[in-house]
C-alpha cells in the first residue's frame, strides 16, 4: 500500500468539509461557529488532515489563516469532489420523483429578459417542482466566477470574445444578432425607407465602450461613416432599457430573442439597412463536471426554444 492509499484511507469528508469552512470564514472559531461545533474539534480535524497528508494547509496570521499552496490544491479538489457528490444525490432524487429538483443558471442579462423566461416557464408548467436559480451577469464573470467555482451548472450567454479554454464544452444554439429595436409607440416604427443615419440625432441606450458589444456596436457605426449618437444614455440596465423604449423616444441595440421572445414590452425591430452584429449564443459547462438530470432535461427545453431563432433570419 503505499502513501495515496493510507491517505485515501484515512480522510474523511468530514474534515474536507470543515477545512473547507475554515477557509471560507477565515478562522478555526469563525468556523466552528458557523457548524455549531467547538473550536477543538474544529482545530483537531486541521490537524489529522496536515499529519495525514504531511504538508501545512494553512498559514496562521493574527487576521486569521489563509490557505497554504497545498491548502488550496486540497480545497480544489474538495469542492470539485463535494460538487460531484451533490450531483449524485441530484440523481437519486430525481430518479426517484422526476418532477422535482433544483437547477442553478447563469445568463446574461438580455437572455434573462426574453429568451431564458419563455424556457423555465414551460419546463416550469410540465414540471411545476423543479426550482430555478438564475445568476444574471457578464458571460466573463459567469464562466471564471460562477461556473468554475461550481455556484452553477450551466451558462447561457454570447460567446464572441470569450477565453473559451479546453476545460469548456460549447453549444452554440443561435446566433442572437444585434439589431436597432423601438419600443411600439415610436415614431419610427411605421416609418418606411428607413436608414441607421436618420437615427444618429435620436437618443439612444448605449453599453459602457469598454464592453464586447459597445465596442462592436461602435464599430457598426464607424463602419457606416457615422459618428456615434451625441444623446446617449450609458447603462446594461434592462429594465431600464424597458422603461426608456416604452416611452417612444429611445433606440437601442439588443438581441434579435428579445423581440421574439419577451412578452412584458412590444419591441419593434426597425428595418434600417444595417447588418446586424453576429452574437453566436449557446451553452457553456464544465467539461469533466456531471450535469444533474434536471440540468440534461434543462437543455433539451432550451435546444426546442433555439431552432426557430436559428432558422431566423
């Protein structure tokens, strides 16, 4: 037998757990607190598991401990090990009743306003046990925040500029272009032979210019011979964006799924002989991360929703 079996042998999921707490909570007593037990046995677990696996895993400071370079090696593969365990446990629920059980899911904003709803409604009406949890935010904090440190089981955004690693499986699903939208009640909407330049002095919602689709859709523009509209209002903000269309005034440039797909405003994809600006869209996971069943049937849902955008042109 030797040392990866004795060490196999000796650990226990017990003590993963609670280094895991110790260094979440920045301390032995912060985590003993936190698990309702006493700072001893908190102390003793860190103890066996240093002898068992003869490193330090943690550097004591007045502030508290912080995890040594072994310490982090440890708490990664705890996470990934405890991840897959709750997988499992997933499955057996699932298994036995199929109409429950929990998805966690990330997505960008705009996803969130039109096209994400319209899935977990349906799924949410054939399987009405099924809970969602949904962390809108950026695809780039998705994926290296959200998706890597397990807090979610898929993404569902953009990919057009992403560090898309090795690590990654990528399904694109549609390509959710950018185009010029209205909200009902604009004046442009009815207006025939319309062009991007007649729409320079109107007042727009804009993305920050530092993000993937305020660049490109700068790029649009300057492709175009146009300067940027001088009236803009700088913001992600969907709702928002929602309040701004619906007053009549406002333009902006959003997903080609949030006028197919949102029921809450009327927006209005306005004909301005402008080439609309590419958004493949799909979902992302973790390539040697097991889904949950609820996450596969999940999936399937979202893959029905995509084929009429894929085939929009």
């Amino acid at each position: 037998m030797d040392l990866d079996d004795r060490a196999l042998r000796r650990l226990k999921l017990s003590d993963l757990r609670l280094f895991h707490a110790v260094v979440q909570r920045g301390g032995m007593a912060k985590a003993a607190a936190h698990l309702s037990i006493s700072q001893p046995a908190v102390s003793k677990a860190i103890a066996a598991l240093e002898h068992t696996l003869g490193v330090r895993l943690l550097e004591r400071h007045p502030q508290g401990v912080e995890p040594t370079l072994f310490g982090r090696a440890l708490l990664k593969g705890g996470i990934a090990v405890f991840d897959e365990l709750k997988q499992s446990m997933k499955e057996i629920e699932f298994l036995a009743d199929p109409t429950a059980g929990e998805l966690r899911i990330g997505c960008t904003e705009p996803l969130a306003a039109g096209f994400l709803p319209a899935v977990i409604d349906t799924v949410s009406q054939q399987y009405p046990r099924v809970g969602f949890e949904v962390v809108a935010a950026d695809p780039a904090t998705l994926i290296e925040r959200e998706l890597r440190q397990r807090n979610i089981e898929l993404v569902l955004a953009p990919t057009p500029g992403l560090n898309l690693s090795a690590d990654l499986v990528v399904e694109t699903l549609f390509d959710d272009r950018q185009v010029v939208m209205a909200g009902a009640q604009s004046k442009w909407v009815h207006r025939r032979n319309l062009r991007l330049a007649d729409l320079v002095q109107e007042p727009w919602l804009w993305p920050p210019a530092a993000s993937i689709i305020g660049f490109s859709m700068t790029e649009a523009f300057h492709a175009g011979g146009l300067e940027l509209p001088r009236a803009r209002v700088v913001s992600f903000s969907i709702p928002l964006c929602y309040q701004l269309l619906s007053r009549g005034r406002f333009l902006a440039m959003l997903p080609v799924s949030m006028a197919r797909l949102s029921k809450n405003l009327p927006l209005k994809i306005l004909n301005v002989g402008f080439l609309a600006i590419p958004r493949p869209t799909g979902i992302i996971t973790l390539k040697k991360r097991t889904l949950s069943p609820v996450a596969q049937l999940f999936i399937n849902m979202v893959r029905k929703f995509a084929k009429p955008l894929a085939k929009d042109k």
